[in-house]
C-alpha cells in the first residue's frame, strides 16, 4: 500500500487500505449476486489477489486462444495523469502478447483467491 500511495502522490496509506477493503467486498457482492449454478454465473467469475505493485492494467479476451485472442495492456506512467496513460492492444499470434499472457497466468496461479 505504501508503494501504490508514494506513486500516486498521496501518503494516505489508511485511505487505499479503505478502498482496496471496499473494492473486494463490491466484487464479492456482485459474484455472490450471480447464480450459483449458471455458466455464466458465479462458476465463471474468480476474484484473486496479488500484493505486488501494478505497472499496468490487462485486460484480457479468450486468451488461449490463437485465433481470437485479445489483450488491452494499459501502463502506468509514474507521475503521468491517469488521463494520459499509454496503452496497447495486442492480437493473438504477436509476440508481446504471449509474453503479456504467460505472466498474466502465472501472476493469476500466485495470487490468494477471495472466497
């Protein structure tokens, strides 16, 4: 937490400590929400944690796939406004995508999972 508040430029530790705390529970509302049972239920939706600092946000769609796989890499430019944060979008078959997509996977398979 001390890491994210120094980059942003605010020392309120105790602050992100709240939003991160309220952010976890707002997820686990909504999956809780989902049917229990239904595919695109509450099977499909896993809540994860990981403690290290974000450099970038990714979002991905069907990454195990080589025909239609898609990656939205946003980064973090330290001191930059959130306004003007570069970003890519990668395909499937593009080198930096399968670099992107084997540590997504194993930031994913060291994170703690949020009952």
């Amino acid at each position: 937490l001390r890491a994210v508040a120094a980059t942003s430029g605010k020392a309120d530790v105790e602050l992100y400590r709240r939003m991160m705390r309220d952010t976890i529970r707002r997820f686990s509302e909504f999956r809780n929400g989902l049917v229990p049972s239904s595919y695109n239920g509450q099977m499909r939706v896993e809540l994860k944690m990981h403690n290290a600092a974000p450099f970038a946000t990714i979002s991905l769609a069907d990454p195990e796939s080589a025909a239609s796989g898609k990656m939205y890499v946003e980064l973090y430019a330290y001191g930059e406004s959130w306004h003007k944060r570069p970003f890519l979008i990668l395909n499937a078959g593009q080198a930096l995508f399968e670099t992107y997509r084997v540590a997504c996977k194993r930031l994913w398979n060291d994170a703690i999972t949020i009952e």
